[in-house]
C-alpha cells in the first residue's frame, strides 16, 4: 500500500466535510487503485466516527484554550473576549489527530510479530488453515506456532505435521523442526519427528524445498526425501523416490504398489489411529497392490480381506485378520 502527507490530508478534508469536488476525484482515484488503500481509508473512517474527536467536530468544538482565558478572568473579576476558532480549522487539527493514531496503528499491524496462530492435537489429528492461505494438518500429539509479518512466515512445531503451502515468492515459509529447518515458497510436503524424536523426516510431496541443519544445506524436489539427525545434522537423502505415503496420514490417500502387509498395516494405523492385528505373522509377507482415496477405514479392511481371503474380527475397537499365508 502506498500512502503519503497528501492522501492523509485529502481523507481527513473527507472525513470533516471540507473537500472540494476536485480533490473528491483525486481520492477515489486513489481508492480504486487498490484494495489495501480502500482497507485503510475504511478503518480510518471507522475510528473516526467512533472517537469523542469525531463526535465533537461534527457538534459544538471544544476549546481548551478559551476555556482556560475564562476560568482565569472569573478568578481575576475581570471580562475577557474569547478567543475564536473557526469549526473548519478545528475539525481538521482533531482529524489529523486521528489520521496519526491510525497510521501508527495501521504500521503495527503489518509489522508486528504476532503469533497467528498456535495449533496441538491430542488424541486425534486436526486441520487447520492459516492466515496466509496455507493449510496444515497436525498428526496426535503434535504441536505447532505461527508467526507472520509483512516479510516472513515463520512456524516453529514439534511431532509431525503435513503442509500445503500458500505460494508467496516474497514471503518464505520457514518451518523450524529440533535443529532443522525448512524453506519453501509453495508446496507439499511433511516433516516427521513424531515417529523418532532422534530424527527428523521430510518428504516433499508437490514443489521444492531447502533443508539446512548443522552447516549442511540440501534441496528436495517432489518424490524425495531426506532424513536428519537431530544429534549430529547428517543428512540422508534417499537415492529412490519414497512411496508417495508419508503424509496418508493427514489426507487418507493411499497408492500401494506391490506393498507388503507389514508396511500397510502400520500405515493405517497411522492414519485411523486404530489397532489391527495379523493373527497369522505370515500374513506380513502379503503384497498388496491397490490406491485408497480418503476412504473409511471398514471398507479398506473388507478390501484386504477379500483379496487375500481373510477372516475378519471386530473386538474392543481392534480388528483382526486371520487366514492362511500368501504365495507370493
């Protein structure tokens, strides 16, 4: 937003009734020309019309000044002439007044480093979406801390946590994990130090970002990631792309190529926060090749079932599987 002396005084001619028709056109030009000039002149004249200033300057105007010459001739006994102010003059001096409060408001504002928001889940996930656009999902027991201000968006968090980025190419998304942190502009991605605090994991869904810890800089681009040592900073960065799985959790969106049952399970617990049980440990070995689009978790389980001819029990909240060992 672009705002100067001269649009001030234009707004506070406008707000005392003082303007001329032509610069009436110079300030709607100005209006139009964007929606955070209208953003301003609107809570200027909100703050206007609420304030004593405002109230007064379109009643009677108080003088102090002739106040004071009076009280001092009725302790002196002698008459004095008041002195004058013309309205006009008044209500422009108490809406400069005005326009200075709300300048300096209006700078706090977009520079003020705020927490936006401070997001915890407990026993179950949530989803959020922040100020800027962004949404994020916070795994169970995960925490998280944003801060924005004019120039950055910083975000501090703890366990796991899946972004989807608000592209913004001159404000970056810094996220800070244990000793990593993380850049982006716009993307997808997840970072996970819930399943071991001794590590942190990103894998990048969509986009591109940059890693740093202990010295040490690496960029990820979509289908990559890398693990980090919290203790020492080593990067390791995976050579074949991941399964595309790791943020399942937070959007139920399941692609299983060839999976064995001893990877899938696990990950659906994850992701339903339930507990199924294999009774035969063969089962394991089973392969499963099949997507899953933000499904309930009883129809993925009747789906394993079938496929691999399994029993299926439903106790205490638990599922369980039974049947013969596959012949992969």
């Amino acid at each position: 937003m672009e705002y100067t002396s001269d649009i001030d005084e234009l707004i506070a001619k406008h707000l005392t009734g003082e303007m001329a028709a032509e610069e009436q056109a110079l300030l709607e030009k100005w209006l139009v020309e964007s929606p955070d000039n209208r953003q301003y002149f609107d809570q200027m004249q909100r703050l206007w019309q609420k304030s004593d200033l405002g109230k007064r300057a379109l009643s009677k105007p108080l003088d102090v000044e002739d106040a004071l010459l009076r009280t001092k001739a009725k302790i002196q006994h002698k008459p004095v002439k008041a002195k004058v102010v013309p309205m006009a003059f008044w209500r422009y001096a108490a809406a400069a007044v005005i326009l200075l409060l709300v300048g300096a408001f209006w700078f706090f504002q977009q520079n003020a480093d705020t927490p936006t928001v401070q997001l915890a889940a407990a026993e179950n996930p949530l989803r959020d979406t922040l100020s800027d656009g962004s949404v994020v999902s916070i795994n169970q027991y995960s925490s998280l801390s944003a801060t924005f201000t004019k120039k950055s968006r910083q975000v501090k968090m703890k366990g796991e946590a899946y972004f989807e980025v608000a592209h913004n190419a001159s404000k970056p998304f810094v996220i800070e994990v244990q000793q990593v942190q993380v850049t982006v502009v716009g993307t997808k991605f997840n970072i996970d130090n819930r399943s071991d605090p001794n590590w942190v994991i990103v894998s990048v869904v969509e986009g591109k970002v940059r890693v740093q810890s202990g010295g040490q800089s690496e960029f990820l681009t979509a289908g990559e990631q890398a693990r980090i040592d919290c203790q020492s900073g080593q990067f390791i960065k995976t050579q074949t792309k991941p399964s595309g799985n790791e943020s399942a959790w937070a959007n139920h969106q399941f692609k299983f190529e060839d999976t064995p049952l001893s990877e899938v399970i696990p990950m659906l617990e994850k992701a339903y926060n339930v507990k199924i049980n294999l009774t035969n440990k063969e089962l394991e070995n089973c392969h499963l090749s099949a997507p899953f689009n933000n499904q309930p978790i009883e129809r993925i389980i009747v789906i394993i079932a079938e496929t691999f001819s399994l029993e299926i029990k439903h106790l205490n909240g638990q599922y369980f599987l039974d049947g013969p060992s596959c012949d992969n």
